[in-house]
C-alpha cells in the first residue's frame, strides 16, 4: 500500500472522530445513526494511521505532499 493521506488529512479524520465519540458519549447520538458514525470513526481513526485510504486508490486522490526528485 502506497500511502495517499498528508498529514493535515490525518488530522482531521482523527479530530472528526473524536466529535463523534464526544457526541456519542455526552448522549446527543444514539440509536443506529450513532452506530453508523462510530463505525465511520473507526474506519477514519485506522485511516489515519495507516495512512492509506482505501476510497482515494481507484480515483487516483493523493493529499501527500510529492517529494521534488533532485
């Protein structure tokens, strides 16, 4: 796997995640839309640190920043 997030990409995914299991926690979510973005969460939260997003790959999106070859 060729990694296609930058960094300020992992960073939001992690902070929406973290809005999410806020939400989630304080009660404002629940029922089956606070299952279908705690699942969202998890899937930004492996996203994030694995660097590779899995929907970017057959579009060709890549939000890392290209090395200059010298």
């Amino acid at each position: 796997m060729k990694k296609n997030m930058g960094n300020a990409d992992r960073v939001l995914r992690v902070v929406v995640a973290a809005i999410i299991a806020t939400l989630y926690n304080a009660g404002i979510i629940s029922g089956i839309l606070a299952i279908i973005l705690l699942v969202l969460a998890g899937v930004f939260i492996l996203t994030s640190f694995v660097s590779f997003c899995p929907l970017y790959a057959p579009f060709g999106i890549s939000t890392c920043k290209m090395k200059e070859k010298e």
